[in-house]
C-alpha cells in the first residue's frame, strides 16, 4: 500500500523517540528535514521530501501501546494529509525478545487524499534502526531514539459508483415525493 525508507542513515537525527520509562512512544518528520520518501504504489505517487507527525502514543509495561495516528504531509504543509493513519493499539517489545526492532499496530485505519478506494485489511508497522539509549537510561531497555522504515498493507476496493439506472431511480423517486408534496399544499 504505502512505505517510506528511512531518511536519516544515523542516530543523531531520529524519528521516533521509544521511553519505556515515561511510557511513551512519539515520532515526526517535519519543518525543513528533507530525504522521507513517502510511496503510494497502489495509485503510482511518489511524494519527495514527505513530513508526518505522530500523536503521542502510551506504552504499558507489557509494550503494549494505546490508540495513535500518523498523519503524512507533502513538504511544507500541515493540511490536508496524503495519508493518516489511526490504529487503536500496538505492539513493541520492551524486553529485548520478539520483534524488539518493530512497532505493529492494531485495529488500523488508513484515510487520507491519496486513498480514492475503498480499503480493508489495513496494516501497518515499521522497523527501527540507529537506536540510540535516551540520555539518563542504563541501557535500550529504558528506551532509545531511533530511526525507521516503514510498511503498510490493505486490500483495496474500487471506486463505488452507482449505475446510471440506480441514479435515475433515485432521481424519480426525488421527484415523485416533491410532486406528491406540491399537490398536497
């Protein structure tokens, strides 16, 4: 559906900030950083230079995350998003076992100027690298900044657009009720 590679090549300008110990998961793109490249093969758009931000998103001790979403822009504005993303819950392991490199989300929803079908099935995750331990943690396992790739999935629908029968119906039956209406009055 959509990916980005990730921007930055090194942890000194990161993505994502993952603090298990303020239970927090926060990420941005954005306000002159260049080099996200944001794909939207269903549809053929490649958008250079793309920004997103992230609502704040809780982590429990379990790393299991409350509900976020990432909004996509084009390069210099904050409106109209090419792609938001809103999940309900997610995934990241705070132990060091399981997918400690990903964040998954559940429950996704993918909404935004680029998706003109209809979706279902939608996912989403993306996979860290360049993590780097926060400033006063003992190790990653406190949390870490980090850079990222990202992927989505859904299966897309078509367009749904009635036939031209079922517009005429509806159209006669418009008409039928205003007529019924007038000749009451």
């Amino acid at each position: 559906m959509t990916t980005f590679e990730d921007p930055s090549k090194n942890s000194s300008n990161p993505l994502f900030t993952v603090d298990f110990l303020n239970n927090s998961l926060a990420g941005g793109w954005g306000f002159g950083k260049t080099g996200l490249t944001l794909e939207i093969p269903y549809n053929s758009n490649t958008f250079e230079n793309a920004w997103f931000d992230m609502t704040p998103v809780s982590i429990d001790i379990n790393g299991t995350t409350g509900p976020g979403t990432i909004r996509f822009f084009e390069a210099g504005t904050l409106i109209n998003p090419l792609l938001t993303i809103d999940f309900i819950s997610g995934s990241i392991s705070r132990f060091g076992f399981g997918a400690e490199n990903d964040f998954v989300a559940n429950n996704v929803t993918i909404t935004g100027s680029e998706i003109i079908n209809m979706l279902s099935d939608e996912q989403f995750a993306f996979s860290f690298a360049n993590k780097s331990k926060l400033l006063g943690a003992a190790g990653l396992a406190g949390g870490f900044t980090g850079t990222a790739a990202f992927t989505s999935s859904a299966v897309v629908g078509e367009i749904i657009v009635p036939e031209p029968a079922t517009i005429c119906l509806l159209g006669l039956g418009g008409w039928s009720l205003l007529r019924r209406k007038r000749s009451k009055a």
